[in-house]
C-alpha cells in the first residue's frame, strides 16, 4: 500500500458506515428491513467464508446453524422473556459448540464427501425442530414482537434493529479480521492450501479444522438469532437446503476468502430474487440462474476479487504513466 493510497483505503470504510448510518432516516420501513437482512446475511456468510474460503472445507449446512441461532434466540424470547440483545451471545455460543462438535466427525472427511455430510445435516436439522413442539412450535413455530430500542431511544423496532445488525457485522468483521491475520489464520489458508506440508511444519489440523466449523458456525448463529428479532417469526420451513446452497452462492458471488466480499454476496442474495420476479414472474429462477452465469464469466473472483484486479492494474498503469510535462 502506498502512502497516497492509505488515506483513500482508510477513509473509504468511514464515509461507508456514515452513509450506512443515515439510510435509516430517508429508507421507507421496508427498504429499512432488506438492508437489515442484507447486514444479517453478510453475517452469516462472513461465517461461512471462514470455513469454504479460508480453509477450505465446503458446507452445504450452513443453514442448520442458522436455523439453531434463530430458535436459540426465538426460544429465550419466547419461553423466558429474555431481551433479545442478551440473546445474540448465547445463539453464536450454543452454534459454536454445535459446529465444533460437528467438525470433529467430519474431519475423516474432504471435498465432495464433506459437502454431502453438511448436506445431510440441512436436511435433517429442520425436521428434527419439528418434534420439539413444546419448544419450537412444531411446525407452526414461534410467533415474537419486534423489540423496542431500549433507554427511550427515540426510534423505531425498524430502525433499531437495523443499527443493532449494522453494529453486530462492524464488531464480526473486526473480530474475523484480527483472527485470519494472525497466527490462526495462517493455520487455515496453509490447511487449505496443503495440509500435509502444514502438518509437518507442526500446524494441528484436526484442532483447526473443528475450531474453524466452530467459528463459522457461531457467526452463522448470531445472523439467525438477528433473523429473529428482525422476523419476529421462525418455522422450521424457512431454514430448507435451498438457505444453505444461498449461502454458498453469497460466498462465491461475493469473493472466497474476503471479509468486504461477505457484503457484495449478500446484497446479491437478498436483491437479484427480486429484481428477477420484477422482470419475469413467470420463470423468476430462470432469470436468477442468468444472473448467477453472467457473474460467474465475467467476475470469475467474485466481485471483490474483480475490484481488487481492476484497482491494482490502475496503480500499475498510473505509476507506468509518463509524468505530466515529460517526454511521451
């Protein structure tokens, strides 16, 4: 990084998160409640990104952990009138213990067999819920009130719950960026890219591995404990394996191994469903599927990847310029 470009790369963030926080004071109350599942999704996928992109493990289940985060929360609302911020902690808790958990099994497995393993977890997780009726509703699932700001905050449930998820993605985002900096993160790109020569410079994969399900998953719960109050309302339907295999699009679409690209993924998977049934609502996923090829051909590195190429051949080609009154 140069000294010229430090400022624009730092400041960048700020003037971001500043236009983030006056949307909700113009957006009208459903505009509001996209951009807030669009912060919720950027959460769960920055998880997922943890796990697929910088260690190299492929999940298809990653909406189980959600479905966990978002009874988690759902249940201490409900059964014990617990406010819902206490809620979060204890939702990305109960999912990292259940990913790392989860991850000690499935360590015997890679690549495609992995996949089907966390595939079998999606589906399975939703019709277990059901059987948990005094718990979860059963089928019907649990029905909540939006929480109201605290302190005589003068806002709207909207408008709070759009701050409490834009805050909870700033504070994971930091918290991914010092973990895949350090001495961890070294440990899963190098699984990643070669386990044996990881092990033999003395990296534990089998630790890594489980703590990187873990971490993932706890993520990915405390977006579903968000989805809960922001809903205020979960069913075991709504978490299918179409949320899992959506998560993996967000991922990819985004860029693998990005923590800025968990934020373009999501505003794709929360926007281009949309913006399909607008253009045809007779085959509405004929055109998602369209979008989905156009992307991958033309921004093969997802699109942070792609903003990433196009910057650094910018620098190269301003610092290959002539200088201006020079010779040609």
């Amino acid at each position: 990084m140069t000294p010229r470009s430090r400022p624009l790369t730092l400041a960048l963030p700020l003037v971001t998160l500043a236009v983030a926080a006056l949307l909700p004071f113009v957006l009208s109350n459903f505009r509001l409640f996209q951009f807030t599942q669009v912060f919720i999704y950027a959460i769960a996928l920055l998880g997922l990104n943890i796990l697929t992109g910088y260690n190299g493990q492929i999940s298809l289940g990653h909406g189980a952990f959600y479905a966990l985060g978002a009874y988690t929360s759902g249940i201490m609302m409900d059964r014990w009138n617990a406010p819902f911020l206490t809620t979060l902690p204890v939702a990305g808790a109960v999912c990292l213990g259940a990913g790392f958990l989860f991850g000690i099994p499935a360590l015997r497995l890679e690549g495609l067999y992995l996949a089907l393993a966390t595939f079998s977890l999606a589906l399975a997780v939703p019709q277990i819920l059901k059987y948990f009726e005094h718990w979860t509703g059963g089928s019907q699932g649990l029905v909540l009130s939006k929480p109201e700001a605290p302190f005589r905050l003068t806002l709207s449930p909207d408008q709070w719950l759009y701050f409490v998820a834009l805050a909870t993605l700033v504070l994971s985002m930091i918290l991914a960026w010092n973990l895949l900096r350090g001495r961890t993160g070294r440990a899963l790109i190098a699984i990643r890219d070669h386990h044996i020569a990881a092990e033999a410079m003395g990296v534990n994969s089998a630790l890594y591995k489980s703590l990187a399900f873990g971490v993932s998953a706890g993520f990915t719960g405390v977006a579903g404990g968000l989805s809960t109050g922001a809903i205020a309302f979960v069913a075991p339907d709504a978490f299918n394996v179409f949320l899992s295999v959506t998560f993996l699009v967000g991922i990819v679409i985004g860029g693998l191994a990005s923590i800025a690209g968990v934020v373009w993924g999501a505003l794709f998977i929360q926007f281009v469903p949309n913006w399909a049934q607008d253009i045809s609502k007779a085959a509405p996923w004929a055109i998602y599927g369209v979008f989905l090829i156009v992307f991958m051909y033309t921004m093969p590195r997802g699109i942070a990847g792609t903003i990433r190429t196009v910057w650094a051949r910018r620098r190269v080609n301003v610092r290959s310029s002539p200088a201006k009154g020079g010779p040609p």
